[in-house]
C-alpha cells in the first residue's frame, strides 16, 4: 500500500520553457503532499507543503511565482516549474502522506530529472 | 539549530553487519525516520522510532535514545543490493522532516 506515482520521470528542455510533474497518491488520500529538490550528492531540500484544498506553504528562498504548486484533490498535486533556466536542473521529488497523525512515514514518488539546456 | 550529524561514507563487506550512527539536535521531536535511496532513485521508508529502545524489522534494526539525541540503524547479513545512502531524519515539533545529507554506504564482495 502506500504508493505514490510521479510523473514524468525524466524531463530535457530548452530554456525558457515551463515544466509540470505531476504527483498522484494511487492507493491513499494524501491529504498533505510534499515536494522536494535534491541536487547530486546534498540532501534532499523541502520547497513546499500543500495540503488539499488550500495555498502552499513555502520554504524560505524558494520562489512561488516561479514554482506552481496546485494540489486540487486529495490525490494529486503538481508542481509547474515556469520559465525553467539551467540552474533549475535538478532531481525533483514529491512525497505525500495521509489523514491522521503527522508521525505517519512519507512515501515517495519516483522523482522527476529536469534536465534544462 | 536543527542539525543532523551521520558519517558521509561507510564500506563494509557482503554478509557482515554494519551500524550507522546519526545525532541530531531538533526544535522538538516526534519522533525519526530511517530512509533508503538508491543512486538516482527517490528515499524509501526503511523505519520510524519515537519511543527509545530498538525496533527490529528483519535484517534491518533501529535505536533511538531520546535523552541522548542520537539513533543507529544496523545492518545485518548484509547484501550487495543494500550499497545505498542511509538517512536519518527526525521529525521536529511541527512534524517537519530534517533532512540530512545521509551516510553512503558501500557494500564490497
């Protein structure tokens, strides 16, 4: 149980373009959906917390005109990458957890590899 | 500060047993996860302790003394498929993971 599908798995792209990936919960109600960037060999960086239904909550420095976050129902959730420049390449991640308790573990997606040219 | 602390590289050999050490200084805990990730793969829930003590769950094994901020996984009857970076990371008191840079570990025959 518990498992989270992210797509697409890999992305390459000119700049300038905008990016969407998308996170769905198959098998739960994710009821807050995370979404993370981790460039090679760091650790992961939590970008933001949606919770269905509502406005994303960002981490400090990341910018929100920039990365889009909707996360209309209960199973997905989408970041939009807008106007993608290089330095934007990274693995990008998406985790989610359920009702109930925040002690819950999350469960991740396969993660995205934005690749901008 | 929130801050984790775990070696960065580990070796050990194929069939030993191999322990991984995190402490970790957090506003609050709730608890700490043990992740897997795979080169170029997302983390994978290994394990979760918020009481101390030891959780065993198979060949795998985690510690958490509270009192001490500190937490190990082990790592028994180890296989060439567990090469991977271990993370360690507690949740604080707004049930927000800390992520640390993780402990690679490298499995030789």
């Amino acid at each position: 149980g518990a498992v989270v599908s992210q797509h697409p798995s890999r992305v390459i792209c000119k700049s300038g373009t905008s990016v969407k990936i998308e996170c769905r919960s198959l098998d739960f109600q994710a009821t807050t959906m995370f979404w993370y960037r981790q460039f090679p060999k760091q650790s992961l960086m939590l970008m933001a917390t949606s919770n269905e239904g509502s406005k994303a909550t960002y981490e400090q420095g990341v910018e929100k005109d920039k990365f889009l976050i909707n996360h209309a129902s209960l199973t997905l959730s989408t970041l939009t990458v807008t106007s993608a420049h290089p330095e934007d390449s990274s693995f990008y991640i998406c985790s989610a957890i359920g009702s109930g308790d925040g002690n819950q573990p999350q469960h991740f997606g396969d993660g995205t590899r934005l690749s901008i040219l | 500060g929130q801050n984790i602390d775990q070696p960065t590289e580990m070796t050990a050999t194929e069939g030993a047993i191999v322990q991984i050490n995190c402490t970790y200084q957090t506003s609050g805990f709730n608890g700490l996860f043990w992740y897997q990730q795979h080169a170029g793969e997302a983390p994978t829930f290994l394990s979760y302790n918020v009481l101390d003590g030891l959780e065993e769950k198979g060949r795998f094994s985690s510690f958490l003394s509270r009192s001490k901020g500190y937490s190990y996984l082990l790592l028994k009857e180890l296989q060439m498929k567990d090469s991977a970076s271990y993370l360690c990371a507690p949740l604080d008191s707004n049930y927000q993971l800390i992520w640390g840079a993780g402990t690679k570990l490298i499995i030789k025959p």
